[in-house]
C-alpha cells in the first residue's frame, strides 16, 4: 500500500465489493503512512453495520515491523462503510469488551482493508466501564503530522459519538457482534 497522507483522507463511501478471499489483510497506519497494527484475518461477512472479520484465539499481529503480538482471546472486528471508525469486539474473560479505533473511513482494495488510525479511542472494559483514551496522543500528533482541522473535527465529532453509542449499547454495539464472535471463539 502506498503511503497514506492527507490527500488520501476523504469521506468516500467504502465498498468491499473486492473482497472474496476467506483471508484479509487489516493494515492501520498512521497519518503520514507509518505502518502501524498490521495482521491476517477470516472475512465473515456484511450487515447493516459494516464488514465483520474474525480473528480467532492465537491471531499474530505486528505493531508496525515490530516482534509478533500473539492475541490470547478471539475478536471481531466490524469496519463500517462509512464511517471514521473501527471496532473490535472481544471474547470473555478479556478485560475489555470493545475496543473502538477513530481513524479514517476503511478501504477495501482487493482482500486488505486500510485506515489511519487518528488515536483517539473509545473502550468499554467488560466491568461497564467507559474510556476515551489516548487525547494526549491525539493532541500531539495534531502537531507533529500536521493534521487538517477538517481531520480534527471528524475525529472529534467520531469519539463523541462513539462514547454516546458505545456507552448506551446503540447500533452495532448493542449485541449486533455476538453471532459474529460465535464464528471464530
């Protein structure tokens, strides 16, 4: 994948169209095209709320080019249409139980769907509780990547609503991710 920059942030409505392979690649970057979380997962399949691939107990992630992350637990990973956001759906006794990304509208382009992840993220501990995490993160790399104020806004306005409907259990996270889950833990 060619580096990712402002010019490829946009609002454009994503289409798995191209997806047919059982396995996909999910690739995050970072704003400026840093490789960031990386791995192989099961496309499973689409709903109202978006694409949903598996990744069962035992998923080998990379965080960049970095060692091998190996996932105890089985998750989800729902990536919308539409919409500046990602969310993994974790399997018990994982502390957390959904992990939402603020990042730019994923794309499919062949069997890989690729976002930028803009820091912000929204967690739902399996205790009830809510975080919005990493606003330090995000505050910095407004400086250091030079993020547009259009980028900022909708990354904004993307935790804002996540943390209304994760935190009421609307939409997809209201259960939608369970039969999902079943496929792969």
């Amino acid at each position: 994948m060619s580096e990712v920059g402002a010019d490829e942030v946009g609002t454009d409505k994503v289409s798995a169209g191209g997806v047919g392979a059982a396995e996909v690649r999910v690739v995050y970057r970072k704003y400026g095209g840093g490789l960031h979380w990386n791995h192989a997962g099961r496309l499973l399949g689409e709903d109202e709320h978006g694409v949903w691939v598996g990744c069962p107990a035992g998923t080998v992630a990379r965080k960049g080019y970095g060692p091998p992350t190996t996932w105890v637990q089985a998750y989800v990973g729902l990536f919308p249409r539409d919409a500046w956001w990602t969310a993994m759906f974790y399997a018990a006794p994982h502390a957390m139980e959904i992990y939402c990304d603020v990042t730019t509208v994923p794309r499919w382009r062949g069997d890989e769907v690729a976002m930028v992840d803009l820091d912000l993220d929204v967690i739902r501990f399996r205790d009830g509780r809510l975080h919005l995490d990493d606003e330090d993160e995000f505050a910095e790399h407004q400086v250091r990547y030079a993020y547009p104020d259009d980028v900022i806004s909708q990354a904004e306005r993307s935790a804002a609503w996540l943390m209304d409907a994760v935190g009421r259990a609307c939409g997809p996270f209201g259960g939608a991710h369970a039969p999902w889950l079943s496929l792969v833990s």
